[in-house]
C-alpha cells in the first residue's frame, strides 16, 4: 500500500516517519518496515500490509485479483496507480488507530518504467500501451503493458503476482518488451 500523510498520522501517530525496510527498484522508492491490517468487505483480513514509500497525495491499496477476490472485492478496477477516483474503499488498521479509506482499492495495472532514453530506443511514450512476451511452457504475451516514462526511472515491467505465476515467470527464459 501506498499511504498519504494524513493517513499515517492517523494510523502511527502524529508526525510518524517510515522506517525504510529495503530499498525498491525504482530510485527513491522503499519497502518501509511498518505494516498496517487490512479490512475487505467481507471483514476478511490481510494482517501485515506492508506499506511502500515515499509518502504519496492520497493513500491506496493495490491487490491481486485473487488476493481481492478472498477479501470481498467483487468489482475491483485495473488503474495505473493515482488512478483512485471511483474506485472502492477499504478499513486499515495501524498501531495507533484506524481508517476508512473511501476508495483507494484497485488492481495494479501492469505497467513499464522507463526514461526517456529507453522510451526513445523502444518508440513510445508516456502513456502509450506496449506488449510483454514471456516465453516458457505457460509463456503468454501481456497485451496492455501501460508506458510510465519518469527522468529518474529504471526500466522495470510491473506485474502482480497472479500474473507472474500465470505465465510462469520465475521459470521464463526468453521474456520481450515489444511495440
């Protein structure tokens, strides 16, 4: 999950700051030691949501399709993240209080980082849609692989993890980001 300022106060109190866990791909980006309790629908708990850093405008979930699914989300939205509006929301549980997220649940898009000079190698640009293929006795191709083009940002395709066992990607050997 990602979490606002506003929320972490509520959920650790006023003026908590994360605790940077391990550092992600993404320049600037961390898995933070803090986790909260998720609450779906179906009052079905996912204990140990880690949250990700930095602090973001609004806070978010992104699930799984199955992960969703087992909570109660019936209708959960596929967006790029900061894609909230509409979408469902959720109870979050933290160690020194509790929210309700009015919406703020969605199913991650799978999506590319890159700079400039990649979208430049690959001909797209921000916002465009690419193709993944990932080859392998489940190999499948990704029709909708959404282009996020940041100065900062490391070439890294995005997939949850029920798309990644879908095609077997831990096994892959052969895997093409194409136009």
């Amino acid at each position: 999950m990602h979490v606002s300022r506003e929320d972490l106060d509520r959920l650790f109190g006023k003026g908590y700051e994360l605790t940077v866990d391990r550092p992600l791909y993404q320049p600037g980006n961390f898995a933070a030691r803090e986790t909260v309790t998720l609450v779906g629908p179906r009052s079905r708990l996912i204990s140990n949501l880690r949250i990700l850093g930095p602090l973001r405008k609004r806070s978010q979930v992104e699930l799984a399709f199955t992960d969703a699914v087992s909570m109660g989300f019936d209708d959960i939205p596929v967006r790029l993240s900061g894609d909230l509006d509409g979408t469902p929301g959720a109870f979050l549980m933290g160690p020194k209080g509790m929210i309700e997220m009015k919406e703020g649940v969605i199913r991650a898009a799978m999506h590319v980082h890159m700079n400039p000079s990649e979208a430049a190698w690959y001909g797209v640009r921000h916002g465009d849609v690419m193709k993944l293929r990932v080859g392998g006795d489940a190999g499948v191709t990704f029709e909708r692989v959404r282009v996020r083009v940041d100065e900062t940002a490391r070439l890294n395709v995005h997939l949850d993890t029920d798309e990644a066992n879908a095609c077997g990607l831990h096994l892959a050997k052969k895997i093409e980001l194409v136009k």
